[in-house]
C-alpha cells in the first residue's frame, strides 16, 4: 500500500496558482524546488524526483475554493528533472553541497550529490522563468512582434504538415 505524503504549505501555494492561472506565468518545478530546498536545506537528486512525482500525483487530487476540477501537474521524466537541476546549477540559484559514495569501491555513477540553496540569490528572477534566464533569445516576452509572427507562422506550418504527413512519391 502506497502512503500519501502530507503537501506543505508551500505546495498547497504552487498547487492554487498553477490551478488559477496555469504554467504560464512561472516556472512550477523551480518554485517546488526553491520551496523544498527552503525546506529540507540540502537534498539529492534522486530523492527530490522522488518526493516531485509524490507532490504531482497529489496536485490532481487537491480541489481549490476557486477550481472545482483539480488539474494535476505533470512530473515529466527523471531525466528532464536532472537536466532541470543542472539549469538551475547553471543559474548559480542551487549548488552542490556535498556528493557522497553510496558504494565506495563501485565507479562515479553511484555517487549521491546532494543540492543545497544560494541563499543569496533566493528572490532572483531566474527562479520564474529558469530557461529564459539562461537563454535570452528564447524570450517570447522581449521578442519583437515580427519575430513572433515568424515563430508562429513557422510552428503552425510545421503543425500542419505533420498532422497531413509526408506527401506521396511520384
């Protein structure tokens, strides 16, 4: 029998935002992780997956005053959750606070790096919009007009030859 974990207060707020006005507006996994790094001080990547598709399987089942249907946040891979650490590492908003061997005599892979926050950098814009952070040029925010028709018009061509498929060989 699977045992429910008991959501914090934190995740109680991301949960009635993400209901109310969607992912738009920030990130949910960096503010999940900057709330559970507050928490916890120092955690490892795996046990944070762990405790992440914990806290998305429970996102369904919470109904909201404002929201009568729940809509779960999706958890996404173990990998897209490293890959989202390693961003967050890159933004310098985490840091790796110690790494420990889980077997002594075994390779690096069995390493466990635990993550701890940057405490300085707790109220920093990289924690709403992580990538854009880190990659300016995918701003659609600071993006010019022109250059978002372009990206529409591009993403709706694509959109449509792949919905009709490839045309047939004469």
């Amino acid at each position: 029998m699977q045992q429910t974990i008991e959501l914090r207060d934190f995740e109680l707020e991301i949960i009635r935002g993400f209901q109310l006005q969607g992912q738009i507006f920030v990130s949910v996994k960096s503010e999940w992780v900057r709330g559970h790094l507050k928490d916890v001080k120092q955690d490892y990547g795996t046990g944070m997956y762990k405790r992440w598709c914990d806290f998305c399987q429970r996102s369904g089942e919470i109904r909201t005053r404002e929201n009568k249907t729940p809509r779960p946040i999706k958890s996404g891979t173990y990998g897209s959750f490293m890959t989202y650490l390693w961003l967050l590492q890159k933004l310098q908003l985490i840091k790796l606070a110690k790494v420990l061997n889980v077997r002594p005599n075994v390779d690096e892979k069995k390493q466990r790096r635990y993550y701890g926050l940057d405490v300085t950098k707790l109220e920093s814009e990289g924690w709403r919009h992580p990538f854009q952070s880190l990659y300016p040029s995918s701003d659609w925010r600071k993006m010019s007009p022109e250059k978002r028709a372009h990206y529409r018009r591009k993403w709706k061509v694509g959109r449509i030859k792949k919905r009709l498929g490839r045309p047939p060989k004469n």
